[in-house]
C-alpha cells in the first residue's frame, strides 16, 4: 500500500537518522518553519563533515539559479576523495522541473547525500517526485509551533541552558519578540548571557531587557493606548514601524489587547482572582492592574469602536495599496477619537 502523506514525519526526526553515523542518500525539508529547518541541516552539515575528504565534494546551490538536472548529474559523479559528497539545494520551490527528482530518488547514488529544502508547502503529495519521497522515507514535515507548543519548546530551550523559565514569563516573551524562533532564540541568548549565574528568568528582567529588542515594544503602545495618551501612541507606532515592525503584527497584538480588555469588567464584577483574570484577558498579573485602569477609560460603546476600526485596518492592510504608517496612523486615531 502506498504511502500517504501523513505518514511524513517531522523534520526533527531527521537527526534520527544520522544519530549513528549512517545517513540517508536524500533528505527533503520542506515547510514554513524555516527555524527548524535550518537547525537539522546545520546539525547534517557537522555530522557529515569528517567524511568529506575533498573541499569539492560539497557543494551549496539556490533554486533559481540552478537546473536540476545539472545537479542530479553532479550527484551521480563520483567524489573526488574518497569519502562522501554533499549536495545542498535550497529553494527547491523554485526548481521548474521537479519531475526529474524522481528517478534519482527510486536509485540515488550511495556516495552522495543530497539534501533539498524547500521552503513552504507540497503540492498533491500523490504527484510526482513527492510520491517517490514519501514512499522511501526521504521527505520531512517542518511545521511552524504555535501556542502552546511554541511556549513548550521555549521552556525546553531555557531549561537546555540550565535556566528557569516560567510559563507567564515565556508568554510574555513571546508576545514582546513575536514567534520567530529564530528571534526567540537570539532575544533568550541574551537574556541568559545577561543572568550570569542566576538561574531563574523573571519578568523584571525581560521588562528592563526590552529596550534592548526595539526602541519601543508593542506593550508600550498598549499602554499609551491604555492611558488614551495620543500624543505618545503616535510617536511610539512611527518609531515601531520605522524599526521594521510589521503592521499586521501591531493590529493583532492590539485586538488582542482590547479583547482582553472587553473582559475586564465582567471579570471584576464576579471577583474572580487577578491571577486567573489576567490569564484570561492575556497578560502577566503584575499588568493586570494597568488592564483594570484603561477599561475605566473605555465605554462598551469605545470598545465596541475600536474593534470596528482593528477590523477595517486588518482588511485595508490585506486588500488595499493604502500606505502601511497611513493605516496604523488612521487606527490610532479612530481609537482614540
């Protein structure tokens, strides 16, 4: 029976397969996590150096640059050492004749690793060459980690470094950093290289740490908004779209923030906890009083407005040319009106 394509496993378990040593003659990432899978192919890299005798025994080509079949013949030719060689084609997306794969796939070369990233989705995995991949185990899955499981593998990653990371600490990254791991990783290095011997990471540091990130975060202008301050939402939303921070990612953090904020009130009226309020309404207790105070400055009719206007700038972002800073621009100003 054929192989479908939820038999794909993911692209962690790659390293599985040159945990002893032995290597499979073709590996293919694909997905959008880049993160991952740049980390299995650097781990690929290391673990198949001491078998490269010759520096041209391996080489690195790009999609677009390149035609497969050009590589595939570079693949069948024997090293010049007497070890392995190393093909690495990214952007494999990019290749225009991908049906060839197919027969170097069912009878690759023994001598050769050949490794292909592409970045993104498959088409129909029962076409070809990916059929052919499936069927002999040479195709990995890189899925991007959301929620929880993204918190998880940030908590595994500070506990790898021998540090506490807790979990309300870990939300507060993510949502300061964004969920890039690859920008996760670069922000916690920093974090641990900053603790020294301590072993616990607190909010207080991540918070005196941000400025480090970006001039302004997005729980700046949370706040600002919060206090209806409108000549400081104004300047920190230019300063963040000046520092290259996408707009989609401002008008998500902030629907978040005033759906949060919508629950406030409802959430003070049953006394319920402020440590399980500030879960729900998604944000650190020690913050939760700002929450409380910026819902004293919004009516139900407010809010009610606002989500009208993060709403129209989600789909003006989506669907029109109107300029990004004209977007966030007008946003600020319809919540604030």
């Amino acid at each position: 029976m054929a192989k479908s394509k939820s038999s794909i496993k993911p692209v962690s378990f790659a390293s599985k397969t040159f945990a002893d040593g032995k290597f499979l003659p073709v590996y293919f990432f694909f997905g959008n996590d880049s993160f991952s899978m740049e980390t299995v192919l650097n781990s690929l890299e290391k673990a198949v150096q001491p078998l490269i005798t010759s520096e041209f025994d391996k080489e690195v080509f790009h999609g677009e640059d390149k035609n497969l079949i050009d590589i595939l013949d570079f693949a069948s030719a024997f090293p010049f050492g007497s070890g392995k060689k190393l093909i690495i084609v990214k952007e494999f997306d990019k290749i225009k004749d991908k049906k060839n794969l197919t027969s170097y796939v069912n009878s690759p070369a023994d001598f050769t690793i050949l490794v292909l990233i592409n970045y993104g989705s498959i088409p129909r995995s029962d076409s070809e060459p990916f059929k052919s991949l499936i069927k002999n185990d040479f195709i990995f899955e890189a899925k991007e980690l959301k929620g929880q499981e993204l918190l998880n593998w940030l908590l595994e990653f500070a506990k790898s470094k021998d540090k506490i990371l807790n979990e309300d600490e870990g939300r507060f990254l993510i949502d300061l950093v964004g969920e890039n791991r690859a920008l996760l990783e670069s922000q916690l290095e920093k974090i641990i290289l900053f603790l020294g011997e301590k072993e616990e990471i607190t909010l207080e540091m991540i918070k005196s740490l941000s400025t480090r990130f970006k001039e302004y975060s997005i729980f700046d202008l949370q706040n600002a908004l919060g206090k209806k301050d409108k000549k400081k939402s104004f300047n920190i939303a230019g300063q963040m779209m000046q520092n290259g921070v996408e707009p989609t990612f401002i008008i998500f953090m902030l629907t978040k923030y005033f759906m949060g904020l919508s629950r406030v009130k409802e959430l003070t009226d049953k006394k319920v906890p402020v440590g399980e309020s500030a879960k729900l309404v998604g944000t650190h207790p020690y913050y939760y009083k700002d929450y409380q105070n910026a819902r004293l400055l919004y009516s139900d009719e407010d809010l009610y407005n606002v989500s009208n206007a993060l709403l129209k700038a989600d789909i003006s972002i989506k669907t029109s040319s109107i300029d990004e800073k004209s977007v966030i621009s007008l946003l600020i100003a319809e919540i604030l009106q």
